[in-house]
C-alpha cells in the first residue's frame, strides 16, 4: 500500500485545479448563507450547477423546510431569514453601522426596525423603553442581559465584538429565531461614537429591513457516475460520503466556502476515474442538513449508510496569516475502522513541495496535526453511536478569522486547498477501488498506524490514564481490522495482523505494574435522547441553573467544554456507570478534568431526561 498509495496521491493532487477551486470560493463569498435564506439557496443553485460541470452525476437538491418547527430528532429546521440592509446612525454621520457593506455587523436573526430610539448602557439604571442598550463585550450578554431587555422592553443592542486576534474585524452574533430584538456587532471606534452620543443624550437611526417570508434549507446530494442518485434500500453502501457545510455569512471564505469548494475539486478528480464503488457527496446546513439527510436513510428506509465519511470544514487555511495548521479529527474511539490509519496515511503520502539540501528529506514550510474526536462539525452527526458511520474531519484550528467579518478570500491558500481536496479525493479513491490485495495491504498500513499510537502511550512519567489507554488502543486497531472484511482482506492476513498487535501489547504493557480491571460500581447509564447528540438541544432541555452553569463554561472555553460533553454523551454506552462513562471519556478526548466535572455533566442531562440508569440496549 505505501508505494501505490504515493502514486495515487501524486496522481490526485495533480489533476487539482487550485485555481478553479479558488474561482468557486470566491463566488462564494458574495452570499449571506444563512440556513433558511435566498442566500444560501443560491448558493445551493450554484454549487449544483458546478458539480453537474465538474462530471458528477445525480445531482440534486433536495429542499426540506426552513420554518423553525420541523425537526429530525433533537435537530430543529431553521427559520426562514433573509436580511437585505440595516443602517445605524448617529446626528452628524451616516450608516455609523452599514450592512451588508460592513459584513457580520448585523446579529442572525435580527428583527426588523425602523426608527429611532434612545441609547442605554447595560449597566444603567431605569432604561426608557425602546432603548438601544450598549454592551462592552460578548462576555455581557448573559441570561440576565436578555431577560432585562425583554422586561424594560428594549428594541436591541449593540455589542462591542472587534479585536485584536481577528484586526478588528465585527465578528458573529446570534438571536435566537423570532427574536423581538434587533443586535449590531460593532467595533471598538463604532462603540466609542455611540459612547459619546450616549453621554450628548442623543438618539440613534435605527434601519433593519430583513425577509421572512417562508424559504428553502437546501441539500445539495451528488455521487461519482454509475450508481443511483440517492442510496436506496437493498442496494450496497457507498464508497465514501464527502460532506461540507454550506452555510455561513458572507463572506466565509475559509468557513466553509473553502470546504465546499474542495469537494467539488474532489468530486471532479473522482468523477473522471473508474471507480468500483460510488462515493457520494453532500453540501448542506451545517448539522441541521445532515441530520435532515441521515435522519431519510436512517429513520425513513432512505438507504444505507456509506462505508465511511470524511468532512470539509475549514480546509483552505493560509496558515502563515490565520495561525493553524491542518487539523485531522479523528473519528472516534467507540467506532473502530480503518478510516483514521487511511486518511493520515494520505496526508503523509502528500508530495513534498520542497526538499533538504541533499534532497534526501522532504522540508514543507506547513503542518499538519492529528486530534482525538471534537464534534464541533458534521461529522459529529454520522459518526454518533446513534449512526455508526465512521467520520473522520479535516479542518484548520486556530483560526485567527473564524467567525468574522475579516473571514476574506486572501484568508484561502489555493495550495493548502488544493491538498486538502487531494487527501479526501485519496482517501475516497482507495475505498472506492480496493479489491482484496489492496485491503490486505490496508490492513499492514492500519497495524503501523496502531503500533505507533500504542507506543506513543509509554509513559514519561505517573500518568494513571496511560495503561488504560494502551489497551484501548489495541481494542481499537484489532476492532478496526474487522472492517476491512468487506473490501476482501483475507482472514489470514488479518489474524496474523491482530496477533502482532496483542504481541505488541504484551511487551509495552511490562513498563507497568499490574493495573487493576476497572469494574462498574453503580448503576449502568444509557442514552434517552433521540438521535446524534446535539449540545444546543441539550442546553434547552436542561434547567436554569445548569443552563447558567453550561453557558459559563462556554464562555470561559467553548472548544474545550463542547469536547468534554460531546466526548461525556458519546461515552454512555448502557454498560458503563458514572465512573466508567467519566473515564472513557476523557481517554477518548484526551482531557483531563477536575474531580466532579464529568459527573455534573451527566447529572444535569439525568435531569433533563436524557440520561437514564439501569440496563438497557448496549449502543
């Protein structure tokens, strides 16, 4: 596999057409995609149109309601939202605040408005109503925030969102759907005039003029030619399924339009090759679009699911500008498959751009970096124990730019777009046409990939978790050899690989004292939500205070928090108790937390109903 898996990478990325992959980001960029808006259908129009040139077939889009009530398990439509313009002006000066001239001034889901009204500071006293309240920063608008403009019936707010981390640039705010309030994310020389019209006892202009008259939240579906344009029942698995969230403001260069276009770069390299097994493509609403599309071919007899996935999100980075290097998310560890060992292995297989002075070593100016599971994207939704669909993510992180109005086309690198488009089209193309030596030969290179993140966990000094991790790892690899059945790998082959391993395991388990067996002291947990996990829904079912508790922890680390929860729920298997749960999961996410973390977690979810004890279906 290494030698042909080099070749068929060098293959791939040459036939990348970065350039027309940059062409189709910057279309991109000219439309506020919000989920349930004429933005993001037009968007969704285009790239349609795109895929059908790029020789795919089976293009279709596939429009589910963008009305705020549908849902697909805890996953609600979006509401339908188009804004067109919003104006904020002071005496003396025009549109201080210009949308969409301004990008990502005006907060999703604003209401309309029209008028003036007084400003307010959050920390006044006796607001007069319709005020225009003025908050220092997003770390203000807290429940209590919320619940005081709605009581002294305030019209909205401005929040100071700008800094140095993306060169001051406005940055995201949301409204909840059906928001009474209109909000502008300012900078900090915007807030500064509005300071200074507070203090004068001046009133502000306020225009927002936006549509909600009922609109589409499209999925866009396609596949490689010779198969059927959307899996049926009975009929084999897909190769591949390569996803990439549509939605974003504009312009969102890099999120997502960056992912979107990489897998229309991918999806025309694969179209023009002969492939034994279809590899699908998906671009949609971020989560809720997934979760529209699964919930058909998991719930509604749609199909079956695809062998594996990979998902574009953020993959078209300028590392030197935005401060990340390529990121692959693994997928996770209660899913064993040969999806992480292949997916990697094909970023390594990347030709170098550069070499040593003897030329012996290949010398890249970019990085790459392996992660344990997140979620944070739609790989989240397959990859659920509720699903089952391996899911591996590529992605930038940092991002200096995410979310935010400096989020631009110069932001994009059209060469480290160019290889992320090569390692998913790679990834895809190898499953797409393997036979039985070609799954033998996965087999070798899914032993090596085992052998080194087993030995990565000799311990360089009293970490407790390590043993542990030792032999979850060789779970995971002598699990994931079994799904290499299906491409035709040999019994044989993959006894002798799964021998090596537990050989393995034996000898680098002698660095430690015997570990005692965890055993169950309590009562077994099992999920009771309906479908993938969803961190939104969960806050919404939970009560006040640990809504409170969730929300500050956001606040103080989003990535970190979202990761343990995720890494909490995806844990209750309905065998393990607390404890059990607590330790796999920070195993699986690679965190350590503090005594009593991951039981809050979970005794708030035992209290919204999402959590039940006592035995039940092992998932």
């Amino acid at each position: 596999m290494p030698g042909s898996l080099t070749g068929l990478v060098a293959g791939i990325q040459h036939d990348i057409d970065a350039d027309e992959a940059m062409r189709w980001v910057a279309r991109l960029t000219e439309w506020d995609r919000y989920q349930g808006s004429a933005g993001i259908a037009a968007a969704a129009d285009f790239v349609a149109g795109e895929a059908e040139r790029a020789g795919l077939a089976g293009v279709e889009i596939l429009n589910f309601p963008a009305d705020g009530r549908t849902s697909w398990w805890t996953f609600t439509a979006p509401a339908s939202w188009t804004p067109r313009f919003a104006h904020l002006s002071v005496p003396g000066r025009t549109a201080l605040v210009d949308y969409p001239a301004q990008p990502y001034t005006l907060a999703a889901h604003s209401a309309a408005a029209n008028g003036e009204a007084p400003l307010v500071r959050a920390r006044d006293d006796g607001w007069p109503p319709g005020a225009v309240v003025l908050v220092p920063s997003a770390a203000g608008l807290d429940g209590k925030l919320f619940d005081r403009m709605r009581e002294e019936r305030a019209s909205g707010f401005c929040v100071t969102t700008g800094s140095e981390r993306n060169d001051g640039a406005a940055a995201r705010v949301e409204l909840p759907s059906h928001s009474s309030l209109f909000a502008f994310s300012v900078v900090s020389g915007q807030m500064d005039a509005l300071h200074r019209a507070h203090r004068r006892g001046e009133r502000v202009r306020v225009v927002v003029d936006v549509d909600t008259a009922p609109a589409r939240m499209p999925v866009v579906v396609a596949r490689t030619p010779g198969g059927p344009a959307i899996a049926s029942p009975g009929s084999s698995p897909d190769a591949c399924l390569i996803t990439a969230h549509l939605c974003h403001p504009a312009p969102g260069a890099n999120d997502n339009a960056s992912g979107v276009a990489a897998a229309l770069a991918a999806g025309r390299v694969l179209a023009a090759r002969e492939l034994l097994r279809p590899v699908r493509f998906l671009w949609a609403p971020e989560f809720v679009g997934l979760a529209a599309y699964v919930h058909r071919l998991v719930e509604e007899g749609g199909g079956p699911l695809p062998m594996m996935a990979i998902d574009l999100d953020m993959v078209g980075q300028d590392q030197r500008r935005c401060g990340g290097p390529l990121i692959v998310e693994r997928s996770p560890e209660y899913l064993p498959h040969f999806a992480n060992a292949l997916v990697e292995s094909c970023v390594r297989a990347l030709p170098a751009a550069a070499r040593s002075y003897s030329g012996a070593v290949g010398c890249d100016v970019w990085a790459w970096r392996s992660t344990p599971f997140v979620g944070a994207s739609d790989h989240a939704v397959l990859a659920d124990r509720a699903i089952g669909c391996p899911a591996v993510q590529l992605g930038h992180w940092p991002d200096r730019f995410n979310h935010s109005g400096a989020d631009t086309l110069d932001k994009v690198d059209p060469q480290e777009l160019r290889r992320s488009a090569t390692i998913a089209a790679s990834a895809a193309a190898v499953v797409a046409t393997a036979g039985a030596p070609e799954a033998d030969r996965l087999a070798h290179l899914l032993t090596r990939w085992t052998a080194r993140r087993m030995t990565a966990c000799l311990p360089p000094g009293d970490d407790p978790f390590a043993p542990h991790l030792l032999a979850r790892r060789r779970q995971f690899g002598r699990e994931a050899l079994d799904t290499l059945r299906p491409l035709g790998a040999g019994p044989g082959v993959l006894d002798r690989q799964a021998d090596l391993l537990t050989d393995l395991y034996r000898t680098l388990a002698k660095a430690w004292d015997d570990v005692p067996a965890a055993s169950p002291g309590g009562p077994s947990l099992r999920r009771s939500w309906p479908g993938p996990f969803n961190l939104r829904a969960l806050m919404g079912a939970v009560d006040e205070s640990d809504r409170r508790w969730f929300q500050r922890r956001l606040t103080d680390d989003r990535g970190r928090f979202y990761a343990s929860a995720m890494a909490l729920a995806q844990s209750i298997d309905g065998v393990s108790d607390t404890a059990g749960v607590v330790r796999t999961a920070q195993l699986d996410a690679g965190i350590r937390w503090e005594a009593g973390f991951g039981e809050r977690v979970l005794a708030a979810m035992a209290g919204a109903g999402w959590v039940k004890e006592g035995e039940g279906e092992p998932s």
